[in-house]
C-alpha cells in the first residue's frame, strides 16, 4: 500500500535545493521501496527574486517559513536553513503541533537540543538529523540503530571537510596554512568567514551529537576542548612527516576511568593508520565499541547531494508507512568530563628561541622540574646572525596542566622570541 507524505521544506538552498531534486528524481525508487509518495507541500526560502527548482508545485513557495509549519496539510517538517534564529522557533513549534521533524542543523542540535528532544519526547513525534553529522555518512543510524545493544569506548573522527582539506593542502604542497585556506576558499571549499570551520566549533558541535548518541552524556560545546588549526605551519607538517606520521584536526571522545574526555584540535597521528588516508575534504568516524570493535566510516562529509541524501533517507524512515514510534533520544545524563589539565598525551612542542648557549638547559630545566620526559629533541634550523631558531621536541606521556604550565613558564623566558607551538600526538587507536 502507497502512503502519501506531504512535506513542509524550510530552506531552498544548497542542501533544500538538492532534496527537492532528489525528491524528484528518485520518486519512483522511493515509491517502490518504501511505500511513499512525497511531495513538497510547502517551501520556504527568503530572498525574492532567486531561481527555484522548477518542481516546485505553483504556490508551495512562501517567504513567511511559518506558514510552512502551519499548514495544517503538512505532515512532517525539514529544516534546512541553518543557525538558531528562527530555525528552533520553527523546530519547536513543529514537534508542539506533532509534526515530526527532519533537520541538518548541528549547530541548533548541539546548542538547543535539550529542549527540542524534550519536546520531541511530550509529543510523540521523531526528531532525525543524519545530515547533521558528516553529511551523507551514515554515523547517527549507525550509533543509534546497530549499536544501540553495543557498548561505545571511543570516537575518534574527521568532522569538518574545509579543515581536513586545507591540511591535506598543507600536507602535499607543504605550503603555509594561509595559502591552502585561499585555495579552499576560491574552490568553494570554505566560507568567506572560515572561523567556525578552522577554529574546531564546527566539528566540537557535531562531537556533541556524537557523544550524545554514543554515550547518553549531555554535553554542550563549551565542554569540549576547542583549537583550531590556525597556528599549524609547513614547519609542523614537515616534522609530522618526520616522525611517521600526518597532521589532522581530530575529535576524539572517550571514557578515561568514569569521566568522558571530549576534544577537537590538531593532532599528530599515525601515517599509517585509519584516519591518516581520509584525504581532501572527506570525513570519517571510527568507532570503538565492546561487541564490534572497530569501525570506519569514511566518505564525502558535506555537499548538498550526499546530505539531501541523508535527509531523504530520514525523511523515508520517519514517514513509511508502519513506521513505529521513534526511539527516544532524550534519555541524555550529566556525566563527569575529565578536566582538560588531566588530559593524558604525548606532546610535540617547537619552540622559538635564540640560538644561544644555555637556551636548552632553560627549556629541559622547565620540562623536568614536572616530570615531563623528552623521547626526542631537534634543533630545527641554524641561522646566521640573531636569527630565532626552531626547538623541536617530542615528549613521553605527559599531564596537560603540567605541559601547559612548562609552557607558560618557557614562553616567559627572556631568550624566547616567540609562542611555542604544542601539539597534541595521538596515534594509539588512530
Ligand atoms: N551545505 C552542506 O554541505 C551541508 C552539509 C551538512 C549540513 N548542512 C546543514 O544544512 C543546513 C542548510 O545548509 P545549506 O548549505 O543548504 O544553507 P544555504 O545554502 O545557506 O541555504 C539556506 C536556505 O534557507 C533559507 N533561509 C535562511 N534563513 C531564512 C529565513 N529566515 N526565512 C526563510 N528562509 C530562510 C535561504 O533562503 P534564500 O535561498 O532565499 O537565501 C536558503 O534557501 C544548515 O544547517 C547546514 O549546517 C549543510
């Protein structure tokens, strides 16, 4: 039996653009598939005057996305224009009336997501976000559908495409971190504003929906440590290079004894391991869990074509005829989050000093004094002159605090002529 679903769109852009194509396109294979016909009811866009995909039935077009939501033929609700204002009035309202919703909306989830679960919760209604998450990659099904029995140790993921292809940029041209964002820019790789890309917000909001499925935590994205890859430099990269292994931004979160360990920054990792190879401007996920062990998941993490699919394949699910109720996801908990001066790794840390005598024995003194031990130590560059040359230093297992305050103190030093650069190396699972 043929099932009807008649859809609110809120956003013709990039990804809404997409779906409506997809919708279209793929009509005949949902229809056979999974027993529903759908159809865009309503959409809403802002800007007067744009061409719109020529599907679009005359009259669904509104420029009020409220009018979306209160249609009272529209069945189920997909938000796709992005940010908070006014996509979370939109999204609550459209769970209040029991109208299940879809979205690709990270930063709404991760920031409001308390409240438009609980909500989702009262009314009865699904709330989906595959596309939310590493666009067409099918992380959250994965987290949420076959792990759901499984126990989840870790995550350890390529969240955000604009970094990751900036570093591979980086990684095969060894040109400077400046350099690599124009070209990401002017190939349409990253935004004209790449702060929430670069600066690790993006890929520290989708860690949060990650962490939330796979561990139950309520997390938010001021509890995640956030850097971003700004300060990596072709002088980073080369010594990554040396030591086996490639720079990436990497998420990682993990139980270490009870408390959960959520970070997003640069990190050294292995050439040869899983993530290393995710080149360009793909994501993956690997995930850690008791009964499975590993598993990568690894492909295009943005574009409208792959996220429409993911929306679509929410959409399908949520709407099917003999659809159950959806699985609660709210049953989130508060749970301790180690504090980041615990944080247990291997550090790299350049430093820029004088070419001095003495120079090394403040830099060592500094590490010693807190039990941080040196497995390796490079001088980097002799310069003529007063030049500052480059240190370069590998540390055994260390403290976070204790390495930040050796930092501290070694970048107070009067023969240090420049912040040290610090590194995090992590290349036991990855
Ligand atoms: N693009 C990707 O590859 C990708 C991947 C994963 C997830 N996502 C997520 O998907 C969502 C949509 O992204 P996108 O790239 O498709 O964005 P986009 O290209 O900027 O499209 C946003 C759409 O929303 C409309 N819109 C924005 N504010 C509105 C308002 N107040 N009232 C009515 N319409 C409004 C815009 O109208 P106009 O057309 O008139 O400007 C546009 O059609 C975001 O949450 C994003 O994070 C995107």
């Amino acid at each position: 039996m043929t099932k009807d679903l008649k859809i609110g769109l809120l956003g013709l852009g990039t990804v809404g653009g997409a779906l409506v194509r997809l919708l279209l396109t793929r009509a005949e294979q949902i229809e056979r598939a999974a027993g529903l016909r759908i159809h865009v009811k309503r959409a809403a866009a802002r800007t007067a005057g744009k061409s719109r995909p020529a599907s679009l039935a005359a009259g669904a077009l509104t420029y009020d996305p409220f009018e979306v939501v209160r249609d009272p033929e529209v069945d189920l609700v997909v938000e796709l224009l992005g940010g908070i204002n006014p996509a979370r009035a939109l999204v609550r309202e459209a769970l209040a009336a029991k109208k299940p919703v879809v979205t690709a909306n990270k930063q709404l989830l991760a920031e409001h997501g308390e409240e438009l679960f609980a909500e989702a919760e009262r009314s009865g209604v699904a709330l989906r976000f595959e596309g939310a998450v590493c666009g067409g990659l099918p992380v959250i099904r994965t987290l949420r559908d076959a792990l759901a029995a499984d126990r989840v140790a870790s995550l350890h993921g390529i969240l955000n495409g604009t970094t990751n292809h900036v570093l591979s940029r980086m990684t095969e041209g060894g040109g400077s971190f400046g350099a690599a964002l124009a070209e990401a820019q002017a190939e349409g790789y990253a935004e004209a504003d790449p702060t929430l890309d670069v600066g690790g917000f993006d890929a520290a909001q989708k860690l949060c929906l990650l962490a939330r499925l796979a561990f139950g935590a309520r997390v938010r994205p001021q509890d995640v440590l956030t850097e971003g890859i700004e300060r990596i430099g072709p002088q980073d990269v080369a010594a990554a290079r040396e030591l086996g292994c490639v720079v990436k931004l990497l998420a990682l979160a993990r139980w270490v004894g009870g408390a959960l360990d959520l970070r997003v920054h640069p990190a050294m990792i292995r050439a040869g391991g899983p993530l290393a190879s995710v080149g360009g401007a793909s994501n993956a996920l690997l995930v850690e869990a008791e009964a499975l062990g590993s598993t990568l998941l690894s492909g295009p993490g943005a574009g409208g074509a792959c996220t429409a699919a993911a929306v679509a394949a929410d959409i399908v699910d949520v709407g099917r005829p003999g659809a159950g109720a959806p699985l609660p996801f709210t049953a989130g908990r508060d749970v301790p989050l180690l504090p980041h001066d615990q944080i247990a790794a291997s550090y790299y840390l350049r430093f820029t000093v004088d070419d001095a005598p003495g120079v090394l024995a403040g830099l060592t003194a500094a590490l010693g004094k807190r039990d941080i031990s040196i497995a390796a130590l490079h001088q980097r560059e002799r310069r003529e002159g007063r030049e500052p040359v480059s240190v370069v230093l590998l540390t055994h297992r260390a403290r976070e605090g204790a390495v930040q305050a050796a930092v501290a103190e070694i970048d107070k030093l009067p023969t240090t002529r420049g912040r040290t650069q610090l590194i995090r190396v992590e290349t036991e699972k990855v």
